[in-house]
C-alpha cells in the first residue's frame, strides 16, 4: 500500500477554494460493505508509483459512475474495486466518457462521467439510482452514506495544510444541508457527528441513507474537507439524459 502525503492546496490538480472533494474524513475503513465502491488508478509513469486519484460506482456490469472533471473524454483508464489499492491488484480498463456538456454553469456543472469497462465485472453487484425527481422532497433529517478514498486526514502544520491518504475505501454518514435544482449539500461537520469527503472521493457515491441507491456523487467542498459535500444528483433531467445513454435507469 502506497501512503502518500500532499502539503497545501497548490499540487493538487485543478483544486481551489472550492474544490473538487477527494477523501473521506472522520470515517471508518469500508472494508467489503460497499464492493461496487472503486477508485481510478493514476498511470504507471507516475514517478510514485499507482495509486487512486478518483473515486466511483459501478452502475451495471459494464458502466463505473464517477465525476467529468476526474480525466479527459476518450482517456483509456483503469479502475480498481480493492478495499485497499496496492500496486498489482486487479484492475479493469475502459474508456472515460464525460458528459459533453461539462463543465456547465453554477447552476448545473454537468459534473458527470462514465467509464465503459472493456469487460463486465463478475461477482459484484451494482449500485442502483434514484428515479427521476425523486430527491426533490427529502426530510431535513436525511442521511447519506458516503463512500471513497483519497485523504483521510486533513492536519495543519505550519507550512500549510497536509492532506493524508492510503488509497483504502472509507465510509461516513453525514446529514442533509440543502437541496437545489442539481446539488445536495451534505453537512460533514464532525461536532454534529457528521463525516464526508476530501480530496479523492471526487465521482465517489454517497447513498440514500443505509441504501445500495446512489442519491448523488461528489463534486466539491471545503478546501480543508471540515465542513460541507457539496454532491451533483442523480434523479435530473440533466443526469438522467447522459445516464441513459449507458444505464438502464428506474
């Protein structure tokens, strides 16, 4: 297992103040609870050897879930479904298909991608996703059950901010903010006993409380992962009209 640590906002790719989320903070190891949970593994030019840099759902045999802004349209990728990556576990390759639409507006980013597996994954159940409009009306005490890797700490030392990962899969449970016409804010404020993301949990899932339904996926937050998961939904128009074309959808 490659442990890497990343020191400030700088050196991560196309990050700002409100940046694509990656890890998941105040968490617990997933371990097998979510095996349609994977991650896309980074080239093996980088000089650090493999590892995760973006996380994702399988949606059907064939068809990985994740975020537009986690690689170019047309990139030949690879993606492992491993609790915890190291180097030389099974991967499975495919195409990366972004909507074309991305990167949108404020209003709706069409922050959304696929990746076309080669050859369909055998002996792991896939996700499923919300019908249309159904996450309009959701109580205000809501949970969501994030999944990913990437930074499971976020220290602050005095040349700036560490982010820590180990490429496991992490879980936490967070409660509805808000909702508005693409997003949902999920709070990950951990003095209300809240997790989320970070860095690297970018196109990972967060499901519809304590079910195999992915509500949404997530896109950005907080630059220091403390205090919202700002997830694009599943159940729109928009998510609907590109998931169609890969997915059968309820």
């Amino acid at each position: 297992m490659i442990r890497r640590l990343v020191t400030g906002l700088a050196v991560l790719t196309g990050l700002s103040l409100a940046a694509p989320a990656a890890a998941v903070i105040n968490g617990t190891p997933d371990g097998e609870r979510h095996p349609n949970v994977g991650g896309l593994v980074a080239p093996e030019a980088y000089s650090d050897g493999t590892w995760l840099y973006c996380s994702g759902t399988l949606v059907s045999p064939t068809v990985f879930l994740t975020a537009a802004h986690c690689d170019d349209d047309g990139s030949r990728v690879r993606v492992s479904f491993s609790s915890a990556y190291e180097d030389g576990d099974k991967t499975y390759g495919g195409t990366f298909e972004a909507d074309p639409r991305y990167p949108g507006a404020q209003d709706d980013s069409f922050d959304i991608a696929v990746v076309v597996l080669d050859k369909p994954v055998k002996g792991i159940t896939p996700a499923t996703l919300p019908s249309a409009g159904s996450l309009s009306d959701l109580p205000a005490n809501q949970t969501f059950t994030s999944v990913g890797y990437g930074a499971y700490e976020v220290t602050n030392e005095p040349g700036g901010h560490r982010y820590l990962y180990d490429d496991v899969r992490m879980v936490a449970t967070g409660s509805l903010n808000a909702t508005n016409k693409t997003w949902l804010r999920i709070s990950m404020n951990a003095a209300t006993g809240d997790g989320g993301t970070c860095y690297g949990d970018s196109g990972g899932p967060n499901f519809l409380g304590d079910t195999g339904t992915v509500a949404s996926t997530t896109i950005t937050g907080d630059a220091v992962c403390r205090a919202t998961n700002v997830t694009y939904r599943l159940d729109t128009d928009s998510a609907r009209s590109f998931l169609s074309r890969y997915v059968e959808l309820p």
